[in-house]
C-alpha cells in the first residue's frame, strides 16, 4: 500500500499524534495489562454489558493500536502480535469517531479502578483531538466549537443578547428587593470578585444567575460581570482541541485581567471549573498568575464569616448530591458542596457510591450536545438511574450544568421521582435577608396560571426543551416534549395539544415542514403555534407559504417571561 491509498485526514492525524505523546499519555498506553478492572468501573459496561466495544481497554486501544504501529518498537518487531494497525480510509475515521465520542464521557472513573493508572479518559481525549483537527466528530462538537471560535461563547450567545438577559435580571432583582444596589454590575473595574457563568444560564436557566445576585447583595459583596470572556466553559475539553481551549481560556484570563478584579468565581458548572482552574493555562502556556474559585466555595465562605445568614428549615425535602466527575475526580472539589448542603437543608442522605467512585450522569465528555448518541446515553444511565433512586430522595443536587440535563434526562427517561437543584438554588432559597423584600402584589389567578393545558415543546436541543417545560409546568401547564419534526406531528395528533412551541432549525424534518402539516391537516389546522427559534433567517420557512401565520413568534435566547406572556395572549387569558 502506498502513501497516496491513506486518506490526507489520516496521514494529517499522524503528523498531529508526536506532539501529544506526553509521558502520561505514553505510560497509558504501554501499561494496560486487559486485566478488565476498568469494566466494573465504566457505566457503559455495566449498563450495556453485552456490548464488548463498551469496555475501556477496547476505547484506549483504538489509539494503543495507532501508537504501536508507528511510534513503539512492538509494532515494528510483531506488528501482528501486539495488534498494531493505522487507519486507511475515512471510513475507519468515522468507526474512530464513533468509539471516541459516542461511547465514553471521559469520566475518568476507569482511571481511578486501575491497577496500573492508565488514564483512558485522556487517551480517548487525545483520540477526539486529532479527530477534531482533520475535521471528523459529531455535528453538534462542530456547532459548539464554530461558535466558541466566531462568537466568543459555547452556545452562541451574542453579546447584546447577554447583556440584554442581565439587564432584565437587574430589573426584577430592584423591583423586588427596592434597592438599585441589587442590579447586576457589568465591567465594574477593580471590583472584588469578577463573576464568570456558563452560557446555559444566559440562553436557558437566567434563574441561576439572579440567585446568584441575589446572594453576591445579601453578602455586600462588591462585583461584576464582564461583557465578554464571561463564558467560563471550554468546549477544547471535550473536543480535544488544545488550540480551541486555550484561546478560550486567554479570553477570560485578559477580560479578568482588563477589569483589575481581585478573585474570579466561577458558576457551578463541572467542566468549566475544571477547563478554567485546572486545564486552561496548561492549554494556553501561560503562568497562572490570579486567584480564582468555584462558587460553592465562595457560598460557603460567605456563610462561615456571617456575610450572609440561612435558614435551613426552608429546604426540608430529602436531598441527595451527585458529584460531578470534572469537580471531583479531576479537580478533588468533594467536601465543600456536601458541607454547604449540611448549613442549607434539613434532609442530606448520601448516595453510594460516592465522590470519586461516583457514577458519571451520562451528560459529560460534551454528551448533550450530540444527539445521534442519546439512545446509547440514556440506556448506559441505567445503573446511575437505580444508584438515584435508591437514595429515596426528591432533589438531586449538582454543582454541573451538564449534569442537571444529564440527569434530568435520566429522571424523565427512567421515570424517577425527583428533581434536579444547583447549590446556589438552595442557598438562595434559604436566604434571611436583613432587609425583608417588598411582598409584590399577587397577579389575578388567571394570568399566575397555566393549569388545565397541555403544550407540546417542539426542539431539538434538550436544554430548550428543558427550560420551556420547567416554565410551564411551574406555571401548572402539563407539558409533552419532541426532539423532532416526525415526532412532534404524531404527538399532536395524540395528545391533542392546546399550544405548540416550534422550532425552526431541526435535524429532518424542519419547522417549516410542520407548521405547514400542522396548518394542512384538518385534524390539526386550528392548532395554536407559537415559534420559538434561534435562527431569524429561517422565518421564511414560514412566512414564504401560503398557510396562516402562527399565533406567536419569539427569537431565542427567549426569557421566562417573554414565553409566558406570549402563551398567555395565545391562549386568551386575561392579563
């Protein structure tokens, strides 16, 4: 076989591969022995035990295979033998792709079950990144990393966008505190602490945001928000990219270092804790010259020097706490959430096993974002979903935004009785502020509720879905979801809907596609549609068919109280 019968995408790869041959990485892949410890530790064996290509040693051997072949004396004295072998064709890049990204969140609890410490959450890592170089992974790897590149953030939000969502944040807080000192500083220079969140709570969960605000007041504390380098996730984790990580990371590191801040706290969020405090200036090359923390630890500081007061009688409910895997296996973050949970609810039992030999939530490794993986996913959440309901809890809580959709879905999918909580919904609610806030005047019932109504949520992306359905079901809506078009018709036609939130951009059929079904079948003609998309330029999907208008439309990023005034007007309740 000559040179020019290997795909330029493989012969890229191996020009990549020397570089990342560290000594950690070279002594995991001479040191496997396959003596199979590592298969009582992974979620997927165990949940899918029937499927030997789920077993750790068959992920690292992927690359084991490739680093013999053309770096370890073995594969050139018995290349047979020790199974050494290079990938050809583009279609063994997608069998790689596969393996690498649909069958390990490199959770790295493999690492800590082995008797030799080979790390296979790198090795797979280090497979992902030579991938991604040469253009192969997952639609949605490439979507999130398209937009970390051109717009500054994981999920794209745009800067108008994000300051726009703090403003009406700001808003609420004052009205309901009476104070302006309550509104949400952004590039306040030399402030104490420099806030940094993860995109998911601009683009779907705001309310973490305001709690967090809401106890940066009650503790007086003196802070800010950046404009931009305000995204404290890195997408070069899961991607494998280094040259994409610390980028991201030097965004934040310069806006930190612009706004002369004191500390930078970080949001609860697993992976971006760790791609920040832990990876980001190994990615970068560069000295790691400020202070910096999660925010669990800033909580619990606030609470031990008495800037603010709790009460945790106002959390009764059993709660139990899942570790997330970049928290506590890779950055040691174990004892201080369970220490905040102990001075905020009434209720903690422990879930076991637990800390580092915590089972993954089946959303790390960037999982969420590939949706072509999600049957796999859910069916290996099967031992995480009895290792939860075991715990007989009703809250589950996280410090890890992937790990709330993680196990949100597992909850939904597994029917468990239960919800998911952040540490800073806990300590919010458990708040005794000095100052008691004005009680605001209760709204007439029929516009505080949705009750009686069925909704159906049309979007492929479960953090949408997650949020649209949160909002309505705490409105008292009963809510159906769809990921997709075909599936969103059927249920229409099931269920019988009284509104239906759609959007545009979906993988098959498109939004244009069903609104026109929905507007062309008899059965469903009258149906109510509110749009709801992040891609204006699709509305000609729409608009450019002769078929009625829809009774809403809203672009994402879209507010809590943006949808739920629009379901209202759709709905005619009375305001």
């Amino acid at each position: 076989m000559t040179k020019k019968d290997v795909s330029w995408k493989v012969q890229k790869m191996m020009e990549l591969l020397p570089p990342k041959l560290s000594r950690q990485v070279v002594l995991s892949l001479v040191s496997c022995v396959h003596c199979g410890m590592c298969n009582e530790a992974c979620h997927y064996v165990k949940s899918i035990p029937d499927d030997p290509k789920m077993t750790p040693s068959y992920k690292a051997d992927q690359l084991r295979k490739i680093f013999k072949a053309n770096h370890d004396w073995t594969g050139r004295v018995a290349p047979k033998w020790v199974g050494a072998k290079t990938p050809i064709t583009e279609e063994d890049l997608e069998e790689l792709k596969d393996i690498a990204f649909g069958t390990c969140t490199n959770c790295r609890r493999c690492t800590y079950n082995c008797p030799m410490g080979v790390d296979t959450a790198t090795v797979n890592r280090v497979m992902r990144g030579l991938l991604t170089r040469v253009g192969v992974m997952p639609e949605g790897v490439w979507a999130v990393s398209k937009d970390s590149w051109e717009i500054g953030n994981q999920m794209g939000v745009l800067m108008e966008d994000y300051q726009e969502t703090l403003e009406w944040i700001s808003e609420e807080l004052v009205d309901e505190l009476g104070d302006e000192k309550a509104a949400i500083p952004i590039d306040k220079k030399n402030a104490n602490i420099v806030y940094t969140v993860n995109p998911r709570e601009v683009k779907y969960d705001p309310r973490t945001i305001t709690n967090a605000a809401m106890i940066f007041y009650a503790a007086g504390e003196d802070w800010t928000m950046p404009s931009f380098g305000w995204d404290q996730t890195n997408f070069g984790l899961f991607s494998g990219d280094d040259v994409m990580g610390g980028n991201i990371y030097k965004h934040l590191e310069e806006k930190f270092k612009e706004l002369s801040g004191n500390l930078l706290v970080i949001s609860e969020c697993g992976h971006g804790y760790r791609s920040t405090r832990c990876e980001g200036p190994n990615w970068s090359a560069t000295p790691q010259d400020f202070r910096m923390e999660s925010s669990v630890t800033t909580m619990l500081r606030y609470i031990k020097e008495g800037k603010i007061k709790v009460d945790k009688t106002k959390n009764t409910e059993k709660v139990t706490f899942h570790d997330s895997c970049n928290n506590a296996r890779s950055c040691g973050l174990y004892e201080e959430p369970r220490e905040l949970l102990e001075l905020v609810t009434t209720d903690f039992q422990e879930m076991y096993p637990n800390r580092q030999e915590n089972y993954c939530c089946t959303g790390g490794g960037g999982a969420m974002s590939m949706a072509e993986y999600t049957p796999r996913r859910l069916k290996s959440g099967k031992i995480k979903a009895e290792q939860l309901a075991a715990t007989g809890a009703k809250i589950v809580v996280t410090s890890c935004h992937n790990c709330v959709d993680g196990l949100g879905d597992l909850i939904k999918h597994y029917k468990l009785d239960m919800e998911v909580k952040q540490l800073v919904d806990l300590v919010a609610e458990a708040l005794v502020m000095e100052k008691p806030a004005e009680v605001p005047e209760e709204k007439p019932a029929e516009a505080a509720t949705l009750a009686g109504y069925k909704i159906l949520v049309v979007d492929d992306e479960p953090d949408m879905r997650t949020f649209l359905s949160t909002v309505f079901e705490d409105n008292g809506a009963s809510v159906i979801e769809a990921a997709d078009g075909e599936q969103a018709l059927t249920l229409a036609k099931s269920e019988k809907p009284s509104l239906v939130t759609l959007d545009l951009s979906m993988p098959g059929k498109d939004g244009g596609e069903v609104y026109a079904s929905i507007r062309q079948d008899p059965q469903l003609a009258k149906l109510p549609v509110c749009i709801v998309t992040g891609r204006p330029e699709l509305r000609k999907l729409i608009y450019d068919r002769d078929v009625p208008r829809p009774e809403g439309y809203l672009d994402k990023p879209v507010s809590e109280k943006d949808i739920l005034v629009n379901a209202r007007k759709i709905l005619d309740l009375s305001e």
